[in-house]
DNA sequence: CACTCACACTAGCGCTTGCTTGGTTAGTGG
DNA sequence: CCACTAACCAAGCAAGCGCTAGTGTGAGTG
C-alpha cells in the first residue's frame, strides 16, 4: 500500500508497543502519545487499527524472505552449509527485526480475514525455502525423519527463542544457528 | 485457593473460549454466556477477570507436572527411554489439556505479578524434571551439546507443535515424541 | 499571490468493558 | 418450619474503547 518514511517509522513504533502490550492491549491513544501526535491524527496514515498490525507484519515478513533467498544465494551447494544459513538468517532476522516478528508469530489471529489471506502468501513463500532446504538434507541423510515433522520441529525451536533468548547477551544468532544444526545432523 | 468441581467446570469453560478468542478478547459476558449463567454471576466463583486466567494455567500445569512425574516414575534407568517418556508425557499432557497449556503458554503475560509469581514456582519445578532427563542422556552421550540450548530447543520444538498439530489426524502424541528423539539422539 | 495537500488538532459520539449492588431462589440441616 | 448458604439475577455505573467530523496550519507549487 503506502510506503512513506514517516509511515514505516510509526509502524516501528507500533511494533514495539504491539510487542510490550500485546496488541489488544494497545489502544490507540497509547500508539499516538508513543508517536508523538494525538489519537485523531493517527487515522490519517491508517486507516484503522488493524491497517497498523497488517502494516508491522507485512514490514517484517518481507524483511525475513529478502534475508532468507539473499543467506541462500551467497551459498555453496552443501547442505549442510545451506541448512546452516537457513537456521542463522533466520536467527537473525528474528532478533534484527525482533519487535515485529514476535508481533507476527504472535498476534497472527487479530489479523482480519483480508489481511491473514494477503499476509499468508508471504509466509508460505518463507517456509517453502525451508522445505527445499531440508528435503536436500535428508536426501543426503544429514538429517533423517518425515519432512513434515522436522520441518515443524526445527521452525519451532528457532521460534520460541524469542521467548528465552537474550539479545544483549554474548551468544550470537550464529552460535545459536550452530548448536541447532549440531543438535540435528547425524554424526 | 477454591476447588468447588462448579469451579473447575468453569475453569474448564474459560479456557475454551480463552483458546478461541484470546485473554484480551474473552468479556466476562462471553465467560458467563457459555457458561449458563449472567455476567454478574459470575464473580461469585471468582473475584476477578484475572482470577479465572490464573485458575485455567494453575490447573494446567498441575496435571503436566503429576504426569510428567509417574511417567519418570515408571520408567528404567536407560537415558534414552527417560527422554522419550518425557518427550511422550509432555505431548499427551498438551493435548489432553490442550486448551489450559495454551493458554498457559500465550497467555503468560496477561497474568498479575502476584498470581504470575506463584505460578512462576510450579513452571520451575517442571522444567526441573527436563533439565535432569537431558542431562542424563549428555551424559552417555545420547546427545550433544550445550545442555541450556538443548533444553530449550526441544521444549521450543514441542510446544510450537499446538500451533500446527491436529489432535483429531492420524499421528498420536506417542508419533510425534519418536520423530523428536529420533531427529536429536545420535546414531 | 492563490492554491493545494499532507499532517495535525480538538471535541466528542456511540458503544463495550470489568465490576458492583441489592435482592431473589432453591436446597440443606437442625 | 425456620435459619443458613451457595448460586444466581437485573440493573447499571464509571471508565475506556475505536473511530469520526470539522478545523487549522505551514510548506511547496502554479
């Protein structure tokens, strides 16, 4: 939709607001005074809340599948070089872009049918990178299991770093992305 | 605090619709609504709307707690078969109770520093029992690794499942828990 | 100079929220 | 038959909600 300067900053803003307070938490005026302006004008750059929390996680997934094909690009053949990638750019758009996709991982329910249906494309088209990446794997027998199910698993096990990583602290995403490949690949 | 088996069938009500629509979004005249009775009624089960969100997540993870013990309880001593009744008692205890663990698990934050404090004890003493099973199986080598990310990695991996697992398909907990141990013990 | 337009403001409407109050009802033990 | 209690109801309050309407205002454009 709209892609102004002063529209991609309120929608950092609302981001970590959404991420503080939860979405339904956060009320309108609250995202105003954090913006700086009054409840009224917000609704000149949005055209309504929802429009905000579509506009936070549109910002981020896009972000994710750009990092993602970029990590993939730059990559030898190796699979397991190229599961590597996959788990550290992962792990690094999530604490890079980290406010918005918390927000995407959980708030996806507020989203309207309209949104969900547009935003859903995005995310699918994320995800299918990790099933190429881990089909090579597993035809190589680097990792064994059902596709479906590793897949699942390894997604969830970055995810939910969001809940017990500190960014701040001396572990990197890379030492993380390494500890989860070491986990799962056969020795 | 209060055990009445009314209680509890409200308690049960309330996490149902927590699950459907979100803490937030739940009105106390949804609650009383599904629950036959008028809004005011129901504030003499339960003094307030937080009260009810700290009954669904202590009943939850009371259950996970006495599960996840009588299956260590019934178990040998071979590390692996301890990991794998974890990872089993784990799943049957999110399914069975699904709607309370996921609540417990998304709606953590919507919790008062008071009931989240009280709480906070009885997550600890759970994570407790995995700490100790992922050190056994370290220890004889079943898996490698740091023993904090490898922790949380596999509770990661298994609580991301109520995201995406149908509990009424073909695949049973006991599925799920073998794929698991499988991706992550050695070979 | 007149004009536009992005941006912001004030004021408040209509509605929903969690919760309180004061009273009613059905069942139980003495 | 009465006293007691757990369970419920009808009515509504005060606060807060998302959002709208109408009105400047200052910077850029012809």
């Amino acid at each position: 939709m709209n892609a102004s300067p002063r529209r991609k900053e309120l929608t950092r803003l609302a981001a970590q607001l959404f991420v503080q307070e939860g979405f339904d938490r956060t009320t309108v005026r609250m995202l105003a005074q954090e913006m700086g302006i009054k409840s009224g004008s917000l609704f000149h750059h949005f055209k309504d809340k929802q429009e905000i929390l579509a506009a936070v996680i549109e910002e981020g997934t896009q972000n994710a599948l750009s990092i993602a094909k970029a990590a993939l690009k730059q990559c030898e053949d190796d699979p397991e070089a190229r599961l590597h990638a996959m788990a550290r750019a992962h792990l690094e758009t999530l604490f890079a872009d980290r406010n918005a996709h918390v927000v995407a991982l959980f708030e996806w329910r507020r989203l309207d049918a309209a949104s969900r249906a547009h935003l859903s494309h995005l995310r699918d088209a994320y995800e299918e990178l990790w099933v190429e990446v881990i089909d090579e794997a597993l035809a190589v027998g680097l990792i064994h299991g059902d596709r479906f199910f590793v897949s699942r698993f390894i997604l969830g096990a970055l995810n939910w770093t969001v809940r017990w990583h500190d960014p701040a602290g001396p572990r990197t995403p890379d030492d993380l992305a390494d500890e989860l490949v070491a986990m799962i690949t056969a020795r």
